[in-house]
C-alpha cells in the first residue's frame, strides 16, 4: 500500500493514518482463531448496512503460539494481535463455516491506529490491516 505524505496544514485523522511499519515487529505468520473473527459492516448515513467491508480477526505470533502448545505460557496470559482484513473474503467464510484454528500470511500490512470503546473511548491501541491473508 502506499505511502503519502501529509500536508502539517492538513486535517489530522488518526483513522485513516498508517504508522512507520519499521517501527514495529510484524510477524511473517499469525495464528488466528477463526470461532472469533467478526465482520466489520460499511456505514451508509451513520448506520450500518449489509455489506461486509472488512473482517476483524485475533492472532497471535507463530512462536508465542508454539509456546502455548508446548505448555510453556497459558494462553489466558497472552495478548492476541487485532487484525483487520479487507480481503480474502471466500477464504475467512470457508475458515469462519470450518471453526478453524489456523496459521495464515497476511498480505500487504500497515500500523493504524485502533478505536478502543470503554469508559475514555479514543485511539489508544494498534491494529495490523491487511489487504488480505492466505491460509497456511
């Protein structure tokens, strides 16, 4: 995806703004609990419409879930990474239908702010969005 500079007279909007993706450890592989992944609707007016423009999935590295295999670290302990897709639809709906628990290979990734809800809702978390993923 590319990268555009900004104007510092421009409108800042947290939403729409990808962060250095060097800045972070992004892992090659996520383990996603596909029982867990929720679509992400299109708002037409300020309410939500049938179409799906994206689905919001939890993963968790590939070697901090070998240590949750191997019993090395409770997996009650281990904060999942969110995740949103904007692709690969047919393959989230097969592995949704399938209740999976799979590796996958995200495509294309970026840093973006994440909205948390709560008591002082704001953009207070990172989320990884992906173009798409393929199942490992």
């Amino acid at each position: 995806m590319a990268s555009n500079k900004m104007k510092l007279t421009s409108e800042l909007s947290l939403k729409e703004m990808a962060l250095d993706s060097s800045q972070f450890y992004i892992p090659k592989k996520v383990k996603v609990d596909f029982t867990q992944v929720r679509p992400r609707n299109k708002y037409k007016d300020g309410k939500a419409t049938d179409i799906v423009e994206g689905y919001m999935l939890s993963g968790i590295d590939e070697r901090t879930a070998q240590a949750v295999e191997q019993g090395l670290i409770d997996m009650e302990d281990v904060k999942t990474i969110t995740i949103e897709a904007l692709g690969s639809f047919d393959e989230i709906e097969q592995a949704m239908a399938g209740a999976q628990l799979a590796f996958v290979e995200l495509l294309d990734t970026r840093v973006m702010a994440q909205w948390v809800d709560g008591r002082n809702p704001g953009y207070k978390g990172l989320k990884l969005v992906a173009s798409g993923l393929k199942l490992l």
